[in-house]
C-alpha cells in the first residue's frame, strides 16, 4: 500500500463519508477538514480516521494540515452559493484546487484525486460548471511538479443520503397534486455512489491513472421527468408531472433561489443546458460495472418514506 495517510477535502459531504468508510475498511488511515467537527459524526467513530476542525481556504491552515499525508483526495464543491457561509463557486471550485497543489508541493506529496463533474467547460453555460473547469485545470497542473493527478467527472451521484432523490422525495411530498418541474427534459445518467467510491480506490495506488480524466455513469440515461416520475413511483405519490418550457423554467430558478436551502437556481437551470451524461464510461475502463437505479433506490428511498410515516405516528402519538 503506497499511500498510508490520505488528507481528504469534502470528507465529511455524502461522497467523503461513503469515502471514508470504504477506505478505512482497506486499512488507511485518514484526515478528513471540516469547519464544525461537532457535525462529523458519523466519521468520529470510525478508529482510523482523524477529523480536524479549520479552515481550508486559508493556504496556512491547509498547509498544516496535510503534514504527515501521503495522498490528498479533493471533494470540496457546493451545488449553489451561499451568502449565510460565504462560499463562492470561485472560491472552493477553482481557488482551493490551486492552493491545495501548493500545499502538496510544499509537503512533497505526490498522489492527488480531485472530484470534478461532467459538462466542464471554460465555456460552459453556468458558473458551477466553468469554475469546476477551472478547479480540474489547476488541479492537473501539479503533474508539471511531480504530482500524480486523477480527476473524475461523475453524473449526478445517488445513494443513502443522497441531495438528489431525497431532495425530490420531499418536494414531492410536500406539494399537491400537480408537481411542476423545470427542465424536464435535462439528461441524466446517475452513478451510485459505491461505484464512484470504487473508482477512487481503483486509482489510488495505480499511478498509471495518473493524467486521466474519468467521466462516471450509471448504465442508463433519463430524462429528469422520468427520475422524478420515478421517484413518486419509489414512494408512492401520485402527481401530475407538468414540465415547465424554457421561460417558466428559468423564473422558477429566479423564484426558488431566493428561498431558504435554494431547491433550484438559475445556475442550476443554466448547469442543465449540457447532458449529464459520459462519452465514455470510466467504470467501464476501470473494470468497475455500475448499478442501475432501479437495483439501489428503492433499498434506500422507500425505507426512508416508512421511517417519516413512523416518525409522524409517533409523534401524533405524543400529542394525544
């Protein structure tokens, strides 16, 4: 095992704690940064793995960090910006890429995974997907330093704890009888997040992987009407699915962005302009066959409605 101690950014989102787990199974041990320790504890049990509290967009404060590590894993990404936290997709897309290469040369560590997505582009119609570019470019520049890179752009990734499915079981669930959806017709090819995690370990200590860009999907594509459609299916709602056209779904990104959690922005609307899906399979190339949504969802998803309505017995329960 080449890598021993594996610092890693994002650790404690829904892939770094998939992550974490699978990695601590194999053996390594792990750093993981995060600004509330208090909220990482699912990672706190786990005997290998080391959860620090700090500040990683200060170039100081991660330098320090990653003393010890041999392998550094970036998972650092926000779907929307957040003026309550002051993220920016500049600053952890595309900034901390570039300091997190300064720190690894700094620290002589020579392996690095950095998670990207599909759809990149300088050019690409939504800041998300421009500065996650920018963030994979600057991450690949430290193969000019000696630092072995793989990065991965994955379609949307599902799972237990997932913010895709879930977030539509719950939106579901809280509207009428008719649910109108935004881009309807965006496409998608969802990737379980078991497997992204199995791409990751693939890579690790292979360093022929080095320079790779892999683009992750599930086995089929969908339209995002079909995954909603599916999703009420999975727990039982009965909507109507109403597809909104362009205009209406732009003004639905306009409206919803300005609420609490941001459910949809117009980033988001713009981020589906480009098909989430692969030219070519990276789970393939690694050997790795991918799980189809229909074989894992319902394990996680239906489980999930049954724990809400049990949830909501009780506590009717308590009130009588």
């Amino acid at each position: 095992m080449a890598a021993k101690r594996i610092a890693i950014l994002g650790g404690s989102g829904f892939v770094g704690r998939h992550l974490v787990a699978a990695l601590t199974r194999e053996g390594y041990a792990t750093r993981v940064f995060t600004r509330r320790r208090s909220r990482s504890r699912s990672l706190l049990v786990m005997p290998t793995c080391e959860v620090v509290e700090t500040d990683v967009h200060r170039a100081s404060n991660l330098s320090s960090c990653l003393a010890g590590c041999d392998a550094v894993v970036n998972l650092a990404g926000i779907l929307n910006e957040h003026a309550r936290t002051g993220d920016r997709f500049r600053d952890v897309h595309a900034e901390l890429p570039g300091k997190l290469v300064e720190a690894c040369r700094r620290h002589r560590i020579e392996r690095m995974l950095h998670m990207s997505a599909l759809g990149v582009g300088a050019d690409a119609p939504s800041e998300y997907l421009r500065t996650k570019f920018h963030g994979e470019q600057a991450a690949h520049s430290a193969e000019a330093g000696g630092i072995a890179v793989t990065s991965f752009r994955p379609s949307v990734i599902f799972g237990p704890g997932d913010s895709f499915f879930n977030r539509f079981a719950g939106l579901l669930a809280l509207s009428p009888l008719v649910f109108p959806l935004a881009c309807p017709e965006a496409r998608f090819a969802p990737v379980y997040v078991d497997d992204v995690v199995r791409a990751f370990l693939a890579v690790l200590g292979d360093e022929t992987t080095a320079g790779q860009r892999y683009e992750l999907c599930g086995p089929h594509t969908y339209t995002l009407r079909e995954l909603v459609a599916y999703t009420a299916g999975v727990t039982g709602r009965r909507r109507l699915i109403v597809g909104l056209g362009d205009r209406l779904s732009r003004l639905q990104g306009l409206v919803l962005e300005r609420i609490p959690g941001k459910p949809f922005s117009t980033d988001n609307y713009l981020s589906t302009k480009i098909d989430s899906v692969c030219a070519s399979n990276g789970l393939e190339r690694l050997g790795i066959a991918p799980r189809s949504v229909e074989s894992v969802v319902p394990g996680y998803l239906g489980r999930s409605e049954r724990n809400a309505w049990l949830g909501r017995l009780r506590a009717s329960a308590r009130r009588d």
